[in-house]
C-alpha cells in the first residue's frame, strides 16, 4: 500500500462515524511503521469524512496507483496487440486516474508497443521507499 491508492474501510470506526465500506485514498505512509497509513476517507459526494490513522488490516486497496518509470507486468493476454499475461512494461504516465500508458521493449531497449491499460491490468513488479536498500 502507497499514497494515493484507494481504499475501502474494513471495519467500522465508530469514534470517528466512519462504517465499514467507506471509501478513502492513503495521504501518508511511514517507512518506519509499514503498517500505518494516513487515509482521507470520503462520502457518496467525494466530500471529506474525516483523516484518520490506521493499519494495514483495517483498510484493503481498491486501485493502486502507478508512478511513471515503475516496471509492471500484464495480469492477461491482450491478443491484438501480441501483448501477454506476465510480458514486462514500464509506466510512462497517468494518463486519468487509474489508467495508465505503458511502453513494452525488446532487450535493446528499442519500443514495440505502447498502450493503454487500467491499473486492473497490471502487477507491480518492485517498489522500494526511497532510502532503503534490498
């Protein structure tokens, strides 16, 4: 879990209203505490409920959010185009939120397609916290 993806709450937070299904976004994650985030939960109009703390177990990601340069892979085959499940592809950008374009090369570098996928499609193949090493 990272900023910016969306998420739904698992359980109800009765000291801040909050019912379990509520819909939020994680503002804040800690590097020092993996297992805390900071969400911005929303009602039915996208206005702000309340910012709340909480844990891994508390919330599950709905749509995860891809930053330009990540390495991906594909969760299916996309025949008309000789795309396949687990054929490597780097984000090149945003483009609305939750669909991205990604760009698939050959070992030389060289592009032979770019396209357009929803984040559904695709499974992070490595993300590390700047300042932490394998």
């Amino acid at each position: 879990m990272r900023p910016f993806d969306a998420v739904i709450l698992n359980e109800d937070l009765p000291k801040h209203t909050l019912k379990a299904g509520t819909q939020g976004v994680i503002v804040e994650s800690f590097p020092r505490h993996p297992d805390v985030f900071v969400v911005e939960f929303f009602d039915a109009e996208d206005n702000t409920i309340d910012v709340v703390s909480v844990h891994a177990h508390q919330i599950t990601v709905t749509l995860a959010d891809f930053y330009d340069g990540e390495s991906i892979a594909m969760l299916n085959d996309l025949p008309k185009l000789r795309l396949i499940r687990g054929q490597v592809g780097v984000i090149k950008r945003r483009a609305a939120p939750g669909v991205y374009e990604v760009e698939f090369a050959d070992a030389a570098g060289t592009a032979y397609a770019r396209v357009t996928l929803h984040a559904g499609q695709m499974l992070l193949l490595h993300w590390q916290p700047a300042g932490q090493s394998s």
